[in-house]
C-alpha cells in the first residue's frame, strides 16, 4: 500500500533499501536529503528514543535536524517527527552578531532558543492531545463492539497471544476472568471438526494476503453443554516486509436463533414434503410468472403415466396442455387460461375443474383439480399450488349405476 501510494500520489519510486527501518509519511520538503537517512533513518535498532537534536553540512550549507519519538496510547514508539531547518544563514548573521555585537547575539540566542522551545511545546501538546482523541476513540469503539456484536478478538500471532473481550466469553458461559485470553481458550470449546475448517480458512486467508475472506460458521460447546453458532470473521491487519502474518483482528457474532430458526424450517419442509410425496392425490407447484414446474409428487406423476425427466423438468405454463396431455371432457384440448394451475398463476384465482389427462397408449384418465394462488404480503402472486385426484373409476361407477337405473 506504501509503494502504491508513493507512485500514485507523490510520483515518486519506493527506495526500500534507503530507508529500510521507516517509512516517511508526510514532508514539506521536496524530499529528504541523504544525510536524514545516514544520520537518522538507518540507525535501526539505536534509534533514539528522547529528544535529539544534530546539525550536519551538505551542499555548502548547515542543516539543523531535530527529532522526537512518536508514541500511541499504550506508549508503543510508532513513529518519528523530523524538523529539519537550513540554518545556514542564521548561524552566519549569529557570528556576525556575536562579533560586532555580543550582547545583542546572546539575547538574540535567548530569543532563538524560547522561539524553539515553544514551538515544540507546542508541538508536545499537540502530539499529547491526538494520543488522548486516540485512546478515547479506542474506548468508544470498544463500547460499539461490544453491544453490537457477540465479542471480538485481537490475535498477536508473532507472540501467540489474544486478547478476548469479555462478551465474547460470555457468548459461551464465562465470565471475564473465568477464561485466559488466549488462542488455545477457545480452541478447547470449539467443534474439533469446526476448528479444522477454520485453520484450513485461516492458511487461505494469509496465502492470498487478505484477499481471500476469513470468515466461518462455526459451532463451540457453552459452559452448560448446549451448542452455539456463531459466525466468525476477522482479517489479517500487519504484515512483516517478506509477506507472514503479525496481527489479526476479528468478531463472533451469535446466530444461535438463525440456527434455530433454519432448522425448524427445514424439519417443516421436510415434514410437508414427506406428506405430499405420500398423498394419494397429485399435487404440482409452479412458479410465477412463468408457471415452471417447481415439484410433482409421485401420485401426480402416476396419474399422468410418465416420469419426473419428461413432464415436469423444464415444463412451463406454455408446455401444461401439450406435455400432460390435457384435455376437455369432450375430448378438445384445453386452452392454457382452461387449466386450473395456470388460471391461478395468471389471474391470481383459486379456481377447479374436472379435465381428462390423456395417457399413452390411448388411456385416458378423468381428474378432478383444484389449483389456489400463493401469494407474498404485498399480494402479488409468487407460485400456485395444484391437487387433483383420478376420478375414473368413481365416473365409471356412477354411469354404471345410471344405467341399472335405466
């Protein structure tokens, strides 16, 4: 990100290997001169850690660079202020002055030396006032984490240490000081098959840099011995310079009612399921507007006399007459506004009528039907239903009987 942001914005090529310890943020100048990087930058781990102040020549000229650690909230040194001044001609007029006038330079010193205090004091406050915003933005954060999700994680995975916040341990039964805060305190509670799947997630996540997400529906064992889903999802935030790991930040968020709620859902398709596929009468569902079959049970498919492949996979409204073979009871085709499941998709009606499925082999079988919209809670039809029953025989039954009487 460095690199692309020196190209794009400043037009300038990342030296790595001028300044391989700090990276400059911001400069007024130009660019920084050689000497910065030999006098300053390239000390690594000698870097100074108070107030430093060193004058050095380049190019006929007497540059002052004075440098102070920036610290954050935690007191973790993350950066470097510089001021560099080109007190060349100061120092010429002070010598001047000094010689002609030795009183004058020394109160000018005075002079030069409070302006130079007071502008770092200044300086100081500042830098002291933006820790504050910091540390106090931090505890806001914190407070949002923790009431809008389950909990969150911050993993040093240099150190192998994570600190866990406390509604994260919570989430699972514990309380604050009843779990460590660390990555082995939540490998113990989650699913041995889970913690598989995360780590596998977790390998993807970092080879890729981040572009692959980490995130993961897992399940833990509570305190109690009951189950908790959670979704887990975090991302890799610091990186060495050869591309491995250092910090990872992440949440759990519960999704134990979701579960709970899928699951029931699934327990009642399947319960409706099983109860259509064992129905003695046919039932077809279809969407809108369409009217693609979306399900036949296996009655339909017996009364019609042909299988799943060839009169309900890709069978819409347009293809009922011709691929069930429908036909009105003197024997003429339906029209397709005729046929009970399409007039519910087109015209949003619950609507029956009696029909003739017209089987191979010159078999025909008599239906009785009732089709019934389905509708979403704006009232716009969404899908239509369909039973029908074969009323063959009980027809023949009654002819029969018609005409004993006759």
């Amino acid at each position: 990100m460095w690199e692309e942001g020196m190209q794009r914005e400043m037009k300038r090529a990342p030296d790595w290997e001028c300044l391989p310890h700090n990276v400059i943020s911001y400069t007024t100048n130009q660019q920084l001169t050689d000497n910065v990087a030999s006098h300053f930058i390239n000390k690594g781990a000698d870097r100074i850690a108070q107030w430093t102040k060193e004058d050095f020549q380049r190019d006929g000229k007497i540059w002052r660079l004075t440098t102070l650690p920036l610290v954050d909230a935690n007191g973790t040194v993350v950066g470097d202020l510089l001021v560099m001044n080109n007190i060349t001609q100061p120092i010429a007029n002070f010598h001047r002055t000094l010689r002609t006038e030795g009183a004058i330079g020394g109160f000018t010193l005075i002079v030069l030396m409070s302006l130079i205090y007071f502008v770092f004091s200044r300086a100081d406050r500042q830098i002291r006032k933006q820790h504050q915003e910091l540390k106090n933005s931090k505890n806001i954060l914190q407070n949002i984490l923790e009431s809008a999700l389950s909990g969150y994680w911050d993993w040093n995975l240099v150190n192998n240490t994570e600190y866990l916040s406390p509604t994260f341990k919570k989430m699972f039964g514990y309380e604050d000081h009843e779990m460590e805060n660390s990555p082995e305190a939540w490998q113990k509670i989650i699913f041995p098959q889970d913690l598989k799947k995360v780590l596998e997630v977790f390998d993807r996540h970092v080879e890729s840099r981040g572009r692959v997400p980490f995130y993961n529906e897992i399940r833990y064992h509570h305190k109690d011995g009951s189950v908790v889903w959670v979704i887990c999802a975090g991302n890799v935030i610091e990186w060495t310079a050869d591309g491995k790991p250092v910090r990872m930040v992440g949440c759990h968020v519960d999704i134990n009612e979701r579960k709970r709620a899928e699951e029931a859902l699934r327990q009642t398709k399947t319960i409706l399921k099983t109860a259509m596929d064992c129905s003695p009468a046919g039932i077809a569902i279809a969407d809108a507007p369409d009217g693609q079959l979306r399900y036949v049970n296996n009655a339909g498919l017996f009364i019609r006399g042909s299988d799943r492949q060839s009169v309900v996979n890709g069978v819409g409204m347009e293809q009922y007459v011709s691929t069930w073979k429908l036909l009105d009871l003197d024997g003429r085709p339906l029209r397709t506004d005729e046929v009970p499941l399409a007039r519910a998709i087109m015209f949003g009606e619950t609507n029956s009528r009696d029909f003739i499925i017209h089987q191979e082999e010159n078999k025909d079988r008599i239906v009785t039907a009732n089709a019934a919209p389905i509708k979403d809670e704006t009232g716009k039809v969404t899908a239509a239903i369909v039973v029908f029953s074969d009323i063959t025989e009980k027809i023949a039954v009654q002819n029969a009987l018609i005409k004993a009487k006759e």
